[in-house]
C-alpha cells in the first residue's frame, strides 16, 4: 500500500456554532468531531497528519496529539488556499494525499481506502473525488461522471445547466491525489470568482483540461459526509451516530428495551445477552459484559460491569467503578472508584468511594463511605461476606474484616475485625409517659392560645 498523508482542513470561523469553541471539538457521543475522524484516518495507518488551522488555533493546537501538525492558513482565501498552507509540512513526502474537513467527521476508513486505492487503478487518475447521492441534491455542486467513475466535469450548482442539475452525483469536497500532482495543481488555480477565493474543486477541472483523467468514488452511504455547521446540524449528527451505534448493539446481542432513549459513548462496549432498560445514559470508558442488565434511569461513566452484574435503576457509576461477576448496585447508588467483588450488593441510597468491597458483602440502605477530610481521599476496605447495617458511615481509611457485621446507624473510625459485631450508637435513654404528658401540654396551649 502507498504512503498517504491526511490533510484536514479546520480553519474556519464556525460562526453559525456561536460558541467559543472551536466549531470541530464540539462532541458528538462524548467525542470531538475531530477525534472521530482523525480516528478513521489512523486505522489506516497515515505516515503524515496535517491539520490546517485559523480561528481557534490555540484549541486546536492543545486538542491534537504529538504525531498530528498543524499549520496556519491566515488570510483564510477557500479550500484550495488551505490546502496550499500545508505544502511545507510535506514537502519531503512523495506518497498521496487525502484532503478531509473536520467538520465532516463521519467518513468511514473504507471509503477513504477507496479513494486511495482508485488513486492507483488502471487508468491512473490525477485526482479522485468523493462524491455522493443524497435524497435530495438541493444546490450541492454536480460531479458529471460516466459509469465508471471518470469525470467530465465539475460544476457549482448555480452555473449548472438543466441537464446538468439533474446529475444525482454530488461533491462533498474529499479529495485525494499524489502529493506532487495536489500542489502542482493548486499553483494553477486562480480567484477569479464572486468571493475572490481559491477553490480545491477547480484543479479537477485544471487537470481534464490537461487531458488527464479525474475520477469519482461514491460514499455507500450519504450520511458519512454530512457537514456540520450548526448547533441544529450537531445535534442531528448526534442522533444519527446513535441510531447507528444502537443497531449495532443490537446486532451484537444486546437488548435494548426502548433504544430510542439509550444513548452511548463513542467507546461503549457491550457485550452479548446485555439487556439495557429505558433511559440509560452511557459517558466515556464504559465496559459491560455478558448478561449484564442495565436498569432504567442508570447513568455509568468510566466503569467496569461484570458478567450477570446488575446497575440501577437510578444508579450512578462513576469513574473508576467496577462490577464484578453477578455484583449488583440498585437504585440511588453513586459508585465511584470502587470495586464489588463478586455477587457483592449495594441496594439503595448508597455512596461508596474510593472503596474495596468482597465477594457477597451486603451493603444496607444509607451507607456511605466518608473517603474526603476536604484535603485528601481515603480508602475503606470491606471483607468478603461483611454485612453493613442501614445508614452507616465508614470514615476512611478504615477497613472492615471478612463476615464482620456493622450494626445499623453505626459511625465506624476504627478497623473492624473479621467476624466482629461493631455498634456504635448513643445509649438509648427511656422515660415512660413522657410522651403522653408532653402532647398534653401542648394541646392545652394551644387550646389557650385560640381563647
């Protein structure tokens, strides 16, 4: 396979975002638009990635890694200007180029594999296209093209002819070309237009009239090149990358009650015979395995769920948070940064942080974990089989020993040994009649006060 750099253009304004970030870093299912994209382009292997910046070029330069560059492109004069502004960062680089926007984060690692291996097919285009055949081709610029692909013409749709507009074959601006043919061909691209800006589209033109053929390759799928523009446009790529990853749950054997109000991460990973309840929301870094079962209103970031565990409903895991083998946290349980060992339980109203539970330990209603003095965090510890009594408070560091049972509404600031019963409770204090004698004390004052 040939060398290719990844050329992504993200120097515009974004100003129909209205936000002061950068209009590419918006997330889209936890992720910068930016992120999927550059992720598409890794898996397949990029010797080169040159992001083109202009506005917000502080953000994007903290937002790319250590083997991503950048470049400015300022005066911002049109795409074929922007690519231009990369030509140093790859003047030593003689394999292909992929041009892609990072406001188009969807395009799929096969279709830019197309692109570059159409590069190199028999007849050897100067430049392939991505083009696309949306429901409705609306005003999108026209790719005239015959059946195989080679092109005749590139036109905007407002200098089209009828004929022309009726073409279904539009341009959504990927392009790629050899290294040495791209930049030839920007140098012979001129302004003369209504904005007074340098197009990428016109070197297809520049190089038909040379003679040489350009070609076209068709994405499968017209939602990998939706733009986005807008705070409307974000929130529709976001419904359309979690119906995608919904069906693709499902499709792996997951169960998902109402799918319509689950929503992912770009990382989820969910296993086989998982069965996910309605209104479940999943952040970043989240792991179930098989025969998990999510329960309805459950929010997890960050967290590992064992095999048969089950979260919620109402449940929050939150980083760090693992589940093991058939462990269960129910309803108004917060997990952070703490593991329950196999078939452990946390049943409602529960905090546990910075905590090790064992295997088959039963944590009761009100339990919290008291792991911040303000300054640091502590760890608590609770034996295999222990039982935690109702609303307890365990002030880490403090560890409870294996089958110890912590009487309910207990303090717990020491170690607990193994087997040890632990209360810590003020002494009840019994006075017979009081009660009788307080409610009727009252009531006559109350009675005089109506006088």
């Amino acid at each position: 396979m040939t060398d290719f750099a990844a050329i992504i253009l993200a120097a515009g304004k974004g100003t129909r975002m209205k936000s002061d970030l950068h209009k590419v870093l918006h997330p889209i299912a936890g992720r910068p638009m930016l992120h999927h994209l550059i992720a598409s382009v890794d898996a397949l292997g990029p010797k080169r990635k040159v992001v083109v910046v202009g506005a917000g070029r502080e953000q994007l330069e903290a937002a790319v890694g250590e083997d991503t560059r950048t470049c400015l492109q300022e005066p911002q004069l049109g795409t074929g200007h922007a690519v231009q502004q990369a030509e140093d960062e790859l003047r030593d680089f003689s394999g292909d180029v992929l041009v892609l926007y990072g406001d188009v984060p969807f395009v799929r690692g096969e279709t830019m594999q197309a692109m570059l291996d159409r590069l190199h097919a028999e007849d050897a285009p100067k430049v392939v296209v991505l083009g696309f055949e949306p429901e409705d081709a609306l005003a999108y610029g026209r790719v005239i093209a015959d059946d195989a692909g080679r092109i005749a013409k590139m036109v905007e749709f407002k200098d089209a002819s009828e004929e022309e507009r009726a073409c279904t074959l539009c341009n959504s601006g990927l392009m790629a070309a050899r290294a040495s043919d791209m930049f030839d061909l920007l140098r012979r691209v001129d302004n003369d237009n209504a904005q007074g800006e340098y197009y990428l589209p016109d070197i297809v033109n520049i190089a038909i009239a040379d003679g040489e053929t350009c070609a076209a390759v068709t994405a499968s799928d017209p939602g990998e090149v939706v733009g986005i523009n807008s705070r409307a446009e974000l929130a529709r790529a976001e419904a359309q990358w979690q119906d995608l990853k919904r069906e693709e749950a499902m499709a792996g054997g997951a169960t998902l009650r109402a799918p319509e109000t689950v929503f992912f991460s770009y990382d989820t990973q969910v296993g086989r015979d998982v069965t996910i309840d309605p209104n479940v929301v999943f952040g970043p870094g989240v792991s179930i395995a098989d025969g998990a079962h999510i329960k309805a209103f459950s929010h997890l970031e960050g967290a590992t769920v064992g095999e048969g565990a089950q979260v919620g409903p109402y449940a929050r895991l939150r980083p760090g948070a693992v589940l093991e083998k058939g462990a269960f946290v129910g309803n108004f349980v917060e997990v952070k940064k703490a593991t329950l060992g196999e078939g452990a339980k946390a049943s409602h109203l529960t905090y546990l942080g910075d905590t090790e539970v064992g295997a088959g330990a039963n944590i009761g209603a009100g339990t919290i974990t008291c792991n911040y003095d303000g300054y640091f965090k502590y760890r608590t510890v609770i034996g295999e089989r222990a039982f935690i009594g109702s609303n307890s408070a365990l002030v880490a560091p403090v560890n409870i020993g294996a089958d110890a049972i912590v009487a309910a509404g207990s303090t717990v600031t020491r170690d607990v040994a193994s087997g040890e019963l632990r209360m810590e409770r003020a002494e009840q204090s019994i006075k017979p009649g009081w009660a009788d004698r307080f409610h009727d004390t009252m009531k006559k004052k109350k009675a005089a006060e109506k006088k």
